[in-house]
C-alpha cells in the first residue's frame, strides 16, 4: 500500500480521531477509577477492548446503515456538518461528574469494566465521532479496528500510569487538536 494511500486510510483517520477526541473524557476518569480500585490493570484493559469493539462496532454499523439511505450529495453535507459540529463539541471541557467506582466481585474485574466502558460511551463523543466515520469510509472494519485502538491508545495509558499520567496530559492543547482535525476532515469533505 502506497505510504499516501496508508495515511489517509481509514484505521488511521479512526485512530487518530478517537484517540485525540478521547483525551480528556470521562472513560479516562472511569479507566483511572477501575485501576485505582481494583489494581488489576489487564483485565480493565481487557474490558476496554471488548467494550470499545462492541461499541464501535454498532456505532460504524450504524453510520454505515445510514449512508446506504441518503443521496451522495446529501450525506456529502450531512457528515461535513457533522464532523464540524464533532470539532465544536470537543472544544468543550467533559463535566467532571463524580463517578462511583463499582463494587468488588473478586474475578468479576474484567465483566465490570466491560459493562462499565459499553455504558459510558453510549452516546459520547467518540461513538458519534465513529458513526460519522462509518458512513464516510470503507472498508467498515478498518473504522471499527482503528476507532478501538483510538480508544485503547488513550485509556490504556491511564490504567497502568494512573493519576500521575492523566494529571499531567495538556487537555486544552489536546481538546484544539482534536477540533482542528475533527473541523479539517469536515471542511476537506464538504469541499470536495
């Protein structure tokens, strides 16, 4: 695959995304509580995965279901505005909700964090950011694996470096990258 073909792929365009659109949002906080209380980062990291592929995987599923219904000239449009008002939105400080760690079931770390993870990114940012990207790009596998490395390479940190790592991240440089890249992908497919 030619590196030009290879760069504007899109598992690269995913990963980067949802990576970037991550940053900052409240399953980083839920990685750090589930590591802090349980210290049993490989099956948190485990949960992440399997949440974050069932996840984007619907979510790509449905963008994709959605493009097949709309004339090109109209999804061209909509998923311009849409990516748009993704850059918009991750301009946006996450809330910082109190988030309670759930109970204890001894060998049960790997099902809580799976449920945990799947509920909390119903509707995020990220899981929109993935619809949009499913209806734009083929082949859908290379979205869903990219949106969920995107995932694992922004909470996977934080389960194993902890507090000291997520401190330390530059959220509001992080938050305009990812509005800059959310805004470029809109306006590239809104010109062409």
């Amino acid at each position: 695959m030619p590196l030009q073909a290879l760069l504007v792929s899109p598992f690269l365009i995913s990963l980067g995304a949802v990576a970037l659109a991550e940053i900052g949002d409240k399953t980083q906080l839920l990685s750090l509580v589930l590591a802090a209380k349980f210290k049993k980062p490989w099956p948190i990291c485990a949960g992440i995965l399997i949440a974050s592929l069932l996840s984007h995987a619907i979510a790509a599923e449905l963008g994709a279901w959605l493009a097949r219904w709309m004339t090109p000239g109209v999804q061209r449009w909509l998923i311009g505005l849409s990516f748009l008002a993704v850059a918009a939105w991750a301009l946006l400080p996450e809330k910082e909700e109190p988030v309670d760690a759930p109970p204890r079931h001894g060998r049960g770390v790997f099902a809580v964090s799976v449920i945990a993870f799947f509920l909390a990114e119903l509707g995020d940012r990220t899981q929109i950011a993935t619809v949009v990207l499913g209806a734009q790009y083929q082949p859908l596998w290379q979205v869903i694996a990219g949106s969920t490395l995107g995932m694992l390479a922004a909470n996977v940190p934080v389960v194993f470096l902890g507090a000291r790592f997520a401190t330390r991240m530059p959220l509001r440089a992080t938050r305009l990258a990812t509005a800059a890249l959310f805004a470029a992908l809109g306006v590239w497919i809104l010109l062409r």
